[in-house]
C-alpha cells in the first residue's frame, strides 16, 4: 500500500496535525524541565545531595532517552506514528503528574526516568510525520514552527512553574505540569490520522534494521548533519546552562533577574529566532535543498561574535541585549537542519534517521554545560565564565560548516518525487 502523498492532505489537515505535534513538544518541554524549576524545595523536603538532584535534573532524563530513543525511532518506522505519539505523550505525561507522589529519591529517579524513556519516541515520530504531511519546500517554515515549541514549553515552565511551587507548592507543579499532554494526546488521538500505512516488519521481528543502520551510517548528508547539529546544540546547552551564572557573577544580577533575563531569551528570544528561521531559510535557499544551509549557517556563524560581544560587555544592559539577540541566533538551526537531515533520508527510514540524530544531539550537545564549566575552573572560576562561554560557542563554526557539507552532499542525492 502507498503512502498519501503530501498533495493529498488538505491544508487545514496538515497545518491542524503540526499545531497538535507543536503543542505535545512544548509539553515534552515543560515536562522535561519542571525538576529544574523545583530543584530547591525538593531538595529541602526529600533531603537530598547535590549531586542527587543533578542526576534527577538532567542525567535521569538524557540516560534513558539515550538507550529508548533508537527502540524508538525503529518503532516510528514500522506502526502508526499517531498512535505511538500519543500513547507516549498520555504516558510521560502521567508519570509528571505523579512526581507529586513522590517520598523518596528512588521514586523520583524512577518517574524522571520513565518521562526521559517515553519523551525519546516523540519527537522522532513527530518529524517524520510532519516530513510526511508537508511537501519539501514547506518542510522548513513547518519543522522550524515545530521546533519552535522548545522555546514555549521552556519559557511558560520558568515562567509560571516558580509562581505555581511558591504559593501552592512544589507537588502542584507536577501535577499540572502533566495535564497538558494528557489532553494533547487524545486529541492527536481522535482526530489525526496518519497518511502511511504502517510498514510490517518481517517475520522474525524488525527484519531489515541492520540494513536500515548500516545505509543510513553510510549517508554523507546524515553524517554531516549529526555533525552540524551536535557542534550547534553544544553551544546552545552552554549558553542557556549558564547564562544565569554569568549575569549574577559577570555584572551583579540578583537570582530572580538573572532567571527573568534567561526566561526571556530562552523563551522570546529564542522563540523568535526559531519563529522566523522557516520562511527566512527557504527564501535564502530559494527553494533549493542544496541552500538549506544559508540562513542557519549564517545565524550560526553571526553567534560566535556576539558570544564575544557579550562576554566583553562592558554593562549590564548592554549584556541582556546582547543576550537576547544571541538567543535569537541560537533559535535559528533547529528546525533547517531537521529539514535538510529529511531531505537527504528515504521515507520509510525517516524515524530511525530522526532519533539518530536526537542521539547524537542530546548525549554529546549535552556536555556543552561541563566543557564550559571546565574551561571556566581551568581560567580561574568566577567571571572567567565569559570567556569560557564565549570559547565553547565558538564550535559554531564548526556546526555551520557540518549543514553546508550536508546540503553539498544533498545536491549529488536523487530529488523526492513530491518535489518533480
């Protein structure tokens, strides 16, 4: 059986399907933040060590989405990705909710990791399905929107979270901090279908996963977009890690205005960055997949001097507006590079390339925090956070040249018959 071709979905369809598939990221968003937000009171009631609460903000999370999102992503190729995107959704976002049960570390760490497990098939799901719905030259503006969910889930978490915990108490942040994924999911349930049919897998189980790997290994236009995207995502893990520390240390921010000043370009700044990076991509490319690269590479490239700009800021004004366009640079990649990662990648592999590629993003792009956090002890501590921050960012550079290197490959790769 074929596929439906993206010319057969109607438009208010396709557009309907991203804003559910936008709106279940942004919860991934909230959901996968929320510890951080309540990182003290937990800490105070459950009585736990820093290092335990490190391991339940960030590496609960990142080790259990590392080892399910490739389950996860063979999955997304072979059932109806409507279905698994919302059972995850409903799952990871009850297992929030009932973070508020929890009285000890080893149930903490158990339903922190059990969001990361069941958030590593999401997102993977989500691109292919809307590659699938949207015809090429649409996939930027439609995978950017996408991604722009990341900002919004972030920003509303830092937000509201802090507000919700200070007046009603940590638990309540967990509970609601799951009830709109849970709604989410059985809309996307009920009212979305997917336009491929499920692909069955031989009889021995996921037949064909090893040729899957070992095709998708040899793609220079994957390779290089993992390349891309992990360089950009460890600049961006740095900078939003430790933004808060380099305003309080670097130019005397009290801790709440430091969190607005970070909110505001985590979650604007950015926001708008990733808001406008869709329509300006595809304008500079023209409506050529080999030109995908322009705008995000430009972006990426303006960042590195104004980490510098901001590292060397000689006040406090001057430093949050450099920030906030920094954040706006920063919100500029994510959604090209999945476009040109869909481009370069056959329909039926588009799941397993997607969480190949959220692998290599999330485990490497996650030790952006600690390189800076050890070039800045290796400086002497203290402000040497700007110039750390400012040496980790510039891998930048290296991230642009890995999308140009992809979309050079792209131009020797068979065009998708949607786009004849």
């Amino acid at each position: 059986m074929s596929e439906t071709s993206p010319r057969a979905i109607s438009g208010f369809r396709r557009w309907y399907a991203l804003a559910l598939l936008t709106g279940i990221f942004a919860a991934n968003s909230i959901d996968r933040n929320v510890m951080a937000v309540v990182l003290e009171p937990v800490k105070a009631e459950l009585q736990l060590s820093d290092a335990a609460m490190g391991t339940l903000v960030g590496a609960a999370h990142t080790v259990a989405l590392a080892l399910f999102v490739i389950p996860m992503g063979l999955l997304a190729d072979r059932i109806n990705r409507v279905w698994l995107v919302s059972g995850l959704v409903i799952l990871w976002s009850a297992l929030t909710s009932m973070g508020a049960l929890a009285n000890s570390y080893l149930s903490m760490l158990l339903m922190r990791a059990g969001v990361g497990a069941a958030e590593a098939g999401s997102p993977p799901a989500s691109v292919a399905l809307i590659s699938d719905m949207f015809p090429a030259k649409q996939r930027p503006t439609a995978l950017s929107t996408f991604y722009l969910a990341a900002a919004i889930g972030t920003g509303t978490i830092f937000l509201l979270g802090g507000y919700v915990a200070h007046h009603f108490g940590w638990r309540t942040v967990f509970i609601i901090a799951g009830v709109p994924g849970l709604l989410l999911g059985l809309l996307l349930l009920t009212t979305v279908r997917d336009p491929r049919p499920p692909v069955r897998p031989a009889a021995g189980g996921f037949g064909g996963s090893g040729r899957d790997f070992r095709l998708l290994l040899a793609n220079p236009a994957l390779r290089w977009t993992c390349i891309g995207g992990t360089m950009a995502s460890v600049g961006q893990v740095a900078v939003f890690a430790w933004l808060p520390s380099f305003l309080i240390r670097v130019h005397g921010y009290s801790l709440i205005d430091a969190g607005l000043a970070t909110a505001a370009a985590a979650g604007l700044g950015k926001g708008l960055g990733t808001l406008f990076c869709g329509p300006l991509t595809r304008r500079a490319a023209r409506d050529r997949r080999e030109k995908l690269w322009r705008y995000p590479g430009a972006a990426l490239i303006l960042s590195v001097p104004l980490v510098w700009c901001m590292a060397g800021a000689g006040s406090a004004a001057m430093a949050a507006t450099l920030t906030f366009v920094l954040a706006m640079a920063l919100g500029s990649w994510a959604g090209p590079s999945a476009a040109i990662l869909m481009a370069g990648v056959e329909t039926s592999r588009r799941g397993l390339a997607t969480s190949l590629y959220h692998l290599s993003t999330n485990l490497i792009g996650g030790f952006g925090a600690l390189a800076t956090g050890a070039i800045s002890d290796w400086l002497g501590g203290g402000k040497a956070i700007a110039p750390a921050l400012a040496i980790t960012v510039s891998v930048n550079l290296l991230a642009a040249g890995g999308l140009f290197m992809a979309c050079r490959r792209l131009s020797t790769m068979p065009e998708e018959e949607e786009q004849a």
